[in-house]
C-alpha cells in the first residue's frame, strides 16, 4: 500500500513540475538587456554661405594696354582695387586705383567751388573752360597732397604736376621721390587723379623696397612710362547701364 502512495505521489510530481517550471522559471532566466533606443545624430548644419567674389573694378575700365615685351597686366583676381603686372608669367607689382566719392571729401568741394565748378554739375571732358576750370580744382588737391607728403617723410622732391587724358576726362599726373641718406631711393610715387562729376579717381602705383607695389626698382622704372598709356586708355568716364522702365 505504501508503494502504491509513493507511486502516485511520484507520477503527480511529474506532471506539474514541468508546468510550474514554465511560469516560474521566466521570472529568472529571462532578464534581457532592454535593447538600446539608437541615437540618430542630426546632420543639418547651418548652410555655409558662398564666397561672394568681388568684381575688381579694372574689369570695367581696363583698355589697351602697352608694356615691355613679355610683360602681361591684368586684373588681380579676388582684389578689387588692384591691376597686376608680371613679366615673364612672375608678378613684379600692382597699380591701385581708389574711388573717393567728393560728397564725403569738404577739401576738394571746397576747390571745385574755388576754381567755378558747382558740386554735382555734370562734366564737359569737351568744354575748354571746363577743364581749365578741373585742372585748376584738381591741381589744388595735388597741393594738398604735396604738403602732408612734406610733412610725413625727410628729403622728399615732388615732380611739377601734368595736364594729361585719363580715359575721356582731364586728369592730373604727379608724384614724390624720398631719398636715402646715402642718396638711393628709398620711396618713389606715381599718380593720377581725375573727376567725373561724382567722384575722385586716383591711380597710384609706386616703389620701395619693404612693402609697395613695386619692390624692385629695376621693375619700377621698366614699368613707369607706360602708366600713362593705361590711363589714357581706360574706358573712363564709367558708362551706366540704362535704367529699365
């Protein structure tokens, strides 16, 4: 009888063990590690605004050019103000040009109303006393110019101011040289300056042997007569495209 119970009691151990173990056992043995949320990393990023290239303004008023053989003038490219010369592919210097709008500039108002010339009054490049009356505002300013030079730099001669054409318009051609105390040359300067009726065009170049357009002397001097060719064939005054209706 006793076997009979020890039997029984074996074969239900059997059966719900299985069973029990299927609900309880879980609670053990399946712990997974919860899967991880991805991160996604955002890849906008504020738009890099293009390089705006500057238009360099002898792209405008560049003419004929004459120079040495072998010589190129160009202009510099990402430089606005600047015209680059190079002799045998290898640059050598620049000429700058400045635009001074005479509405910012009371020194040369003042000589324009000296010498007749009403500010904003259109120019007459073909009138005689027009440019009797230009040449005279413009050599006043060259005077200016003349007497701050004076005053900054030691044993400086400044050269006789020159009637000369730059483009369509009367212009003047004036400059300095500074020289050494052993009597070389340590600075020489070159320009030309017209007006068109709204602003001062200054076209400059010079030399020196630290820092200027020119550090070469040599290049300099090669390259100085024909700075009047190129201003006397720039394509001044600055023709304005027709407003549309």
């Amino acid at each position: 009888m006793l076997r009979v119970y020890h039997l029984l009691i074996a074969i239900i151990l059997l059966i719900f063990i299985p069973i029990g173990a299927r609900f309880v056992l879980p609670q053990f043995t399946d712990n997974k590690a919860p899967t991880p949320t991805p991160t996604v990393k955002s890849t906008s990023t504020t738009p890099v605004k293009p390089t705006v290239k500057t238009e360099n303004i002898w792209q405008k008023i560049l003419g004929k050019t004459t120079v040495p053989t072998g010589w190129s003038v160009v202009p510099c490219p990402d430089k606005a103000t600047l015209l680059c010369i190079s002799d045998q592919g290898k640059p050598v210097g620049t000429v700058e040009i400045q635009l001074e709008p005479v509405k910012n500039n009371s020194e040369f108002q003042q000589h324009l109303a000296a010498a007749g010339i009403p500010l904003g009054s259109p120019t007459e490049s073909q009138n005689p006393e027009y440019q009797t009356k230009l040449n005279t505002a413009l050599q006043a300013w060259v005077a200016d110019f003349y007497t701050n030079v004076a005053k900054t730099r030691q044993s400086v001669s400044t050269y006789p101011p020159q009637q000369v054409k730059i483009g369509k318009l009367p212009g003047v051609r004036y400059g300095f040289v500074e020289l050494t105390s052993a009597g070389g040359v340590k600075e020489q300067y070159i320009s030309h300056v017209t007006y068109d009726g709204t602003q001062l065009y200054i076209i400059s170049t010079s030399f020196a042997s630290d820092t200027s357009n020119f550090t070469n002397l040599e290049h300099f001097a090669a390259f100085q007569p024909y700075l009047d060719a190129i201003a006397e064939n720039l394509s001044l005054p600055i023709q304005q495209a027709p407003t549309k209706p």
